[in-house]
C-alpha cells in the first residue's frame, strides 16, 4: 500500500501527534508513549473527519504495527534471559502463564469478550501496551478494544510505580527482592524503571533483569496466539510473516555482536513505530464505542492488578529471588 496525495497529509498528521505524544513522555516518564499516543489518535479521530484518511489509518494500524513487531526482536535479551538461571527462569515462565491463562479464564466470569480479554491478560503478563500491540496485530482484535486494554494497562502499571515501592517498604522487603517484585507485576519497561529507580540501584538492576525475562517470553506467546487465531495446519501456514521476521530479528540480534547504539536505535525504532500504529487505531475509535463496554472492564483490570501483584510477590519469595 502506497500513501499519495490526501493520504499522505493525513499520514503527515500521524507522525505530528506520535511526536506530541513523545513530547509529553519527557515530562511523565513513567507512561509510554505508545499510551500517549492512543489517546491522541482517540482524541484527534472524534474531533476531525477522517472519511478522506482512511488509507492512512489502515496504513499505520497494519503495515506500520507489524512493522513494529518485527523490529521488537531488539528488544529481546537472551543474556539477561540466561542470567536469571534455571530457578527464576522457572519461577517467572509459571508467573507469565498463570497470569494469560487465568485472566483469560476469569474475563470469560466478567462477561469481557475474548479478544478484549486476551489482550488484557497479554498486557499484564508480558510488557504492557507493547504486548497489547504485538498480540492485537496477530488477532481480529477492534480497535476499541485493544484502546481498553491499553488504557486498563497502562493504569494500572502507573499505580504500580507509585503503590509497590511503598508496599514493598512497609513489608520490610530487600532492594533485591522490591526490584524483582517490580520486575514481575509492572507491565511497561518504562514503568519498571520509574518505579525500581526509586528504590535503589541494587533493586533496579533485579527488576530489569526479570523483566527482560518476561519480554522474552513474547515470543513464545505471538507464535501460539498467531497459530491458535487462524485455525488449524501447519505453523508456517498458520503464522503470518510478520511474526517469523519477529523472531529472526531477535535471533539475529542475539546471535551478533551489534554494537549497542544499533541496538538502541532498534528498540526506540520498534516503539516508534508501535506509537504509529497505535495512533492510527486511535483514529478509528469513536466515543460511544469506549462507553458502549462499560465498567465492568475496568473493574476487571483494577481486580487482576491486585490479584496478579499478589501472585508476582508471592513467586518471587517462593523462590527466593
């Protein structure tokens, strides 16, 4: 698909509210930007007519996020991956799957539907919005939708910055153990850095470290939900495209010695375009949509943040990490 004419003005605009949304991110740094930047594709969609845009929206949402996908292979860590050993390798793969499985499980109870559901759990148990994105690109998942998730998510992670470094204080945890905690129950990259940084160097180099370990767990869960959402056959029938180059990007990644400028400039690439992509889904979502879903998702959300912070600390000293 190529932008000309109209579309590629429209498109224009896209890439001017992703660097607004960017710009907000340097004076609260704790929400993404790839938040920002749903809410004001949102804001932009309802306040505009976009009836003349339309192959930009489509544009950004699809080739432009799948994009991102791809390039979130810069984000995987295999060292980190190995340094948490075999003990919190185990400890953090049965964290991940519980949390999916059981919020799935448990939205069905909510009366959530089940692409609003999954996206929800796959936000929670790996790394937020960026979940939320990866997962939304391989599923039929509305936009309205995955704009739920990604606000239920992102609120959730920010109370996470502010709530477990006191929480984590009050039970007389050490650094070590906060920043595990930290690194298990927060969604967002960003959001774990914030809040492990206000603890301690020592708490802040164990949350990354659990964190990374649960990014890569993406991987695993894109290939299955890619398979699962298009029926029956063959993996490679059955997988789109954009999710093999996802994983040969991070096997690449992995396998060379890239200078870390290259590395950096991958990842801030993948949450570039991701923002992109967000922002165009934004664009299509109306109003009366987000309040046609109600409350009960949010009181979904507000229930597995406190369910899933309890379960992450309690894996975490189970295993002693």
């Amino acid at each position: 698909m190529k932008l000309t004419g109209t579309n590629l003005k429209y498109f224009s605009i896209i890439l001017v509210g992703v660097g607004i949304a960017y710009l907000i991110n340097q004076f609260e740094g704790a929400i993404s930007p790839l938040f920002f930047s749903m809410v004001l594709g949102i804001i932009m969609g309802n306040a505009m007519d976009w009836s003349k845009g339309k192959s930009a929206i489509t544009f950004a949402s699809r080739k432009v996020l799948r994009l991102g996908v791809v390039f979130l292979g810069f984000q995987i860590s295999i060292d980190k991956f190995i340094e948490v050993g075999p003990r919190g390798l185990l400890a953090v793969a049965l964290l991940v799957a519980t949390v999916f499985v059981t919020l799935r499980l448990f939205s069905q109870k909510f009366g959530i539907s089940d692409s609003l559901g999954t996206l929800i759990a796959g936000g929670f148990a790996i790394c937020g919005a960026t979940a939320i994105a990866a997962i939304s690109s391989t599923r039929k998942s509305g936009d309205k939708d995955v704009s739920y998730a990604v606000a239920i998510v992102t609120l959730c992670g920010t109370l996470s910055v502010f709530v477990i470094p006191l929480l984590a204080t009050f039970l007389g945890l050490s650094d070590p153990t906060i920043g595990a905690w930290i690194g298990a129950a927060v969604h967002d990259v960003g959001q774990v850095i914030a809040a492990a940084s206000m603890v301690s160097d020592e708490a802040l180099d164990s949350a990354v470290i659990v964190k990374l370990t649960r990014v890569v767990l993406l991987i695993p869960l894109i290939l299955f939900l890619a398979r699962g959402s298009v029926g029956s056959g063959s993996m490679r029938k059955a997988t789109p495209k954009f999710v093999f180059a996802f994983v040969a990007c991070a096997l690449i990644v992995n396998a060379l010695s890239l200078p870390e400028s290259i590395v950096d400039l991958g990842k801030e690439s993948s949450k570039v375009l991701l923002s992109i992509g967000l922002f165009g889904m934004g664009l299509s979502v109306k109003w009366s949509q987000i309040r046609a879903l109600g409350a009960k998702p949010l009181l979904f959300g507000i229930t597995a943040w406190v369910g899933c912070g309890a379960f992450a600390l309690a894996v975490i000293r189970g295993v002693g990490l």
